[in-house]
C-alpha cells in the first residue's frame, strides 16, 4: 500500500446541523458539541440555527475549527459532575469571526477577532455568542490521572 491508499492516522471528524434530521438540529448540535469538546447545556439564541465543527485529534492535543450561530453554552458543576471525560482540557479560542464573551471564575474575557482566550474544561464556564461566529480552537489534554 502506498501513502496515498493508507488511512490518515490522525483523521479529521466532522459535524455540521446540515446533516441533522428535520426538527432535531439542536439535540444534533449539542450531540456534536459534546463529541468534540466536554459535555455542556448548549441553547441557540436565534431560530434557524445552524452549526459545523471539524475536529483532528492527536496522542496529546486537538484542533479545531468551529462557524455557529448565536448560542449560549454552559459548562455547570453539574455538567463537570456528569460528564464522561476521563481527562480535562484547557481551550485556546482563536476568534476568527464575530465575538464571544467567555466567564469564568468570576471574570469576563470578549473575545474579538484576533485575539485568543484560554480556559479550562475543569471549571464552570459560560461562552456567549449573540450573532454568528467563527473560532479555532487548540485543545490541550491535562490527564486527571498521573503519568506512570
């Protein structure tokens, strides 16, 4: 087999609401954000919403490139709770369009585009987006267990 015919080792994923069934495009979205992020309450904030994320992930890191609508995603203490990662992760937002307001412990960033924004998955977080945006993301793998 030459390189062209091997599988891709680090393949990308990619989710977007055009492939939702009719009158499920939010369970989808918040079904995609949950897969290639942590597990957070997401509400689109405007009817007609619409989102794709594409997600390569590697031993240690992951990037990704995200274009939604307005929303509100919420990462509670319940959420950290319930959650299913056996890891966490600290986000570098890169804002390529729009602004999201990211909270957290209390502060408030605004992310423009341009600039960056850092936060951590193992603490409640609100990101806010009132019109259409557009993000990368770097996520890095902190393990909640020791290395051996």
């Amino acid at each position: 087999m030459d390189n062209q015919e091997r599988a891709p080792r680090h393949p990308v994923r990619s989710w977007s609401t055009k492939d939702a069934p009719t009158g499920a495009v939010v369970d989808y979205w918040r079904q995609a954000r949950e897969r290639a992020y942590v597990k957070v309450q997401t509400d689109p904030l405007a009817p007609n919403f619409y989102g794709s994320i594409r997600l390569q992930t590697f031993e240690d890191f992951s990037i990704s490139y995200k274009i939604a609508g307005a929303e509100t995603a919420r990462r509670s203490r319940t959420q950290l709770a319930t959650g299913t990662e056996t890891d966490h992760y600290f986000y570098f937002l890169f804002q390529t369009r729009g602004s999201i307001a990211v909270e957290q412990g209390g502060r408030v960033a605004t992310a423009l585009p341009g600039s960056v924004v850092i936060y951590d998955s193992a603490e409640p977080f609100v990101l806010r987006a009132e019109k259409p945006y557009a993000v990368s993301y770097t996520h890095l793998t902190l393990p909640t267990t020791p290395y051996v």
